[in-house]
C-alpha cells in the first residue's frame, strides 16, 4: 500500500553547522487530502492496519529489533487519536505505550533519560511514547520554573553549552539504541495555530470532551510562539541519520494517521527480519509430535 505522496517529503533534514534555523512555518500543516472520502480513508487504513500486523508478527517471533515511537506536539495535535487509530491492528502483547506527564519527586531526583530508559521496548517489541524525553528540550526550556525543579549542579543551567548538550546527550542516546537494535521513529504532529484554536473551542462546547479541558491549556496557547522555536530548534538539533524526525502536517487528522501508518510500515519492511527457521532437531520433535497427536484421533 502507499499513498499519493511520499512521505520521505515530511522527513526533518540532518542540519549542518551552516544551516540556517529551521522556522516551522516553513513547515506545512496541512496538504491536500490522500484520501477521496471517508470510505477511502478507511480502506486505506484497514490495509495499513492488516500489513503492520504481519510485520509485528515478525518482528516478535524474529526477537532481534525493536521499534521505538515518538509522538510530540502541541497540546490537541492528535497524538492520542494517532497512536490509537494507527496501531488499532497491532497484537498488544507486543505493544507498549506510555504517556510522560509532569515527573514525579522520584523522577526529577535522577538524571533526563532515566524514567524514560526504564520504559524502552524488549526486543521484538513495539514501544509507543506519549510525549518523551524530548520534554527536556520543549517543555522545560520554553518554562524555566520546570527546569528549576531538577536540582541540576549549581550554574550549570546557566551555561551556554547546556541546551547543546542536551541536544547531544539525546542524539548520542538514540545512536545507542539504534546500535542495539532499536529503531527510532520520531513524529511531530505540526498543527496550525487556528486549527488548535478550533479544537480547544469543540472541546469547550460538547459536554463529552470537557474533562479534556484545563486553565493549561489557554497558558501554552499564550506561549505559542515561545513553544514554535523551541520545537524547531529541538527538530533542527536532534534529526539525524539513525533516528530521523517527521513534521506530520496534523490539521486533517485522517491525512496525519495515513502518513504514520505508511512511515511505519515502510521502517518494519526495511528491517532484516523473518521468521526463525527451525533446525533439524526441532523439526524432528515437531515430527513426533504430529505423529503422536495423528495417533491420539484414531484411539
């Protein structure tokens, strides 16, 4: 299955040190749909659901890789809808999610990647992170009275280096993993400011969605512009090679859902993965076993 665009297009280019500074409005949020109508949209994704199946099934009987997600976006990006509808096929015995909030004491008494590195996937798995360490460069930049809260060294929040080595500290991580045999997919939900003005608007007037809505919600909206560069410095410093972001336009929900699904099917396709072949002891015990269960029925 693919779609009528190729989704490389939304790939985050590798910066240089000569790069000029990636501005998201330079970034679309929205295209033109991939979809003819409803129908077609669930056609196209029913087929994407049934491929990512398969691949997950080899993917876990295979046991050497694993698939690690990223999700970030602005608040009503869609990133719950994504991952839902996106891995809605997938056997969720081999599928982990989580969902990174505020940390706790616990977490904010250790060092940025520990409470996500105690949520990696095994191998074999699908890992899905809500949200993710990448927190550390967005959230906590954009709002300093967070980053007070970690208890760093005395002046080191205050040095020039400190952002770039969070930047780097995040790339080296994500090379680690990649060596190990974890593969990286990293989305960014690009969504516009008016289509999010739209969504914080339906969540406040259908009684079904107002648990969804907070005083949170209008004090990020007021930092919009502060959260659109720290999100593309953050996308500029840490798309590499190994572990690429992708700015998914996000304000067609069905046109974003389309685009993951066929990023992902495209990384699991591009892994050396099959299904284990067995050697000729066990293909001598399977042997004896169908004999003996063939016997059993004539009894």
């Amino acid at each position: 299955m693919k779609l009528a665009c190729n989704p490389q297009d939304f790939r985050v280019p590798v910066s240089g040190k000569k790069a000029k500074p990636l501005k998201l409005t330079e970034l679309p949020t929205s295209i033109d749909k991939l979809y003819k109508n409803k129908k077609d949209y669930r056609s196209l994704m029913e087929s994407f659901t049934e491929e990512l199946r398969d691949l997950q099934r080899i993917l876990y009987a295979h046991g050497t890789y694993s698939l690690l997600l990223i999700f970030q976006g602005m608040d009503t990006a869609g990133k719950d809808g994504a991952i839902r509808h996106v891995m809605s096929g997938v056997n969720p015995q081999g599928c982990q999610v989580h969902s990174f909030k505020q940390p706790s004491s616990e977490e904010l008494a250790h060092d940025f990647l520990w409470r996500t590195t105690k949520r990696l996937p095994m191998r074999g798995r699908i890992g899905i992170f809500n949200r993710s360490y990448y927190e550390e460069v967005l959230i906590v930049k954009a709002v300093p009275e967070v980053l007070a809260a970690q208890s760093l060294p005395e002046g080191y929040t205050k040095q020039a280096h400190f952002w770039p080595d969070r930047y780097r500290d995040i790339v080296n991580f994500e090379d680690y993993l990649h060596r190990n045999g974890t593969q990286v997919l990293k989305f960014f939900l690009h969504l516009s400011k008016e289509e999010q003005r739209q969504r914080l608007l339906s969540r406040a007037e259908e009684a079904d969605k107002h648990w969804k809505i907070s005083k949170a919600d209008l004090e990020s909206r007021a930092q919009w512009d502060d959260f659109q560069k720290v999100y593309g410095e953050c996308l500029q410093q840490t798309s590499h090679a190994l572990a690429p972001w992708y700015s998914i336009p996000a304000d067609d929900k069905r046109n974003a859902r389309l685009i993951i699904s066929h990023i992902l099917v495209e990384a699991l396709r591009a892994l050396p993965m099959k299904y284990p072949e067995p050697d000729k002891k066990h293909l001598a015990e399977v042997k004896r076993v169908r004999e003996v269960l063939k016997h059993e029925g004539k009894e």
